[in-house]
C-alpha cells in the first residue's frame, strides 16, 4: 500500500477516475492500484480482494514481510502488509492477493475485524478470513462462505 494511503481513510486526491469491478459478487472501484469500496456518497480505500492483481510500484516504499510455507508439501512463498496475503507473479511484475493459509499465525489482528461467537469461542472476521484466539497469538481457521 502506498505510504500516503491507509485502509479505511477516504479518498482525498483530486485527480480521480475510479473504475468499477466486481470480485466475489462486490464492487469495488479501482484507481491507480488502490482500491476503494463505496462508502454513502464517498470512496473509502479498501484492501484489495481476493483474486486481485496489485502492481508490484504500489509497494515500492513498504515493508512487506515475507515468507515460506509448506502447503500439501509443496514450498509456497507469501508476502504480507496489514491483512492482506499474495503471491508474487513475476511473469508480469505484479502481486495476486490470495486468502491466507489455514494455520498461520498473526501476533495482533489487522484493523477492522468483526467478532463472532461460536459454539462457545471468540471468531475474529477479516475479510471473510476467520481468526480464533490461541494463547499469545491468533490463528487462520477457516474461511467465511457467502
């Protein structure tokens, strides 16, 4: 994500020209590598969904942390930056925002989560990724199906 951009604030660039697209049955409105979903008569800037394509430029300047996970046996590398897992597609220099892998581990939850109870246990809902608590850290479990 740009340095200047946050999710969750609102568009403040004067030079706009969002264009609509849908994933998962939502609109999103998309500009420049950042994108936006509608928010009462604003654009308020949103993570990418899941099957998006981000520039690789758009995180020139962030850190995003890397790393290896063995999935069905095969090496799978993941980068990540405030909830947002992909996949790097070097063919076209660009990244694929991918759900995260059942069992990762994150230390604190991202911005914006939702709780749920269920059956008793505490679920934290973060763009359809579903969290339980395990003592110090919080674990992917599933995923929440519309």
């Amino acid at each position: 994500m740009r340095v200047d951009y946050h999710y969750g604030d609102f568009h403040r660039d004067p030079v706009f020209h969002p264009e609509r697209v849908v994933y998962n049955q939502r609109d999103y409105y998309y500009d420049r590598g950042v994108y936006y979903v509608m928010w009462g008569d604003s654009y308020r800037i949103s993570r990418p969904p899941v099957g998006a394509f981000v520039p690789l430029s758009i995180y020139v300047n962030v850190k995003l942390y890397h790393y290896t996970m063995r999935v069905n046996g095969v090496r799978v590398e993941y980068y990540y930056d405030d909830g947002v897992f992909f996949r790097l597609d070097r063919l076209h220099d660009r990244f694929e925002v991918v759900r995260p892998p059942v069992g990762y581990r994150f230390y604190d939850l991202p911005s914006s989560y939702e709780v749920y109870v269920i059956n008793g246990r505490r679920h934290y809902v973060i763009d359809d990724v579903v969290f339980e608590k395990y003592g110090s850290y919080y674990r992917v479990v599933g995923y929440r199906e519309f």
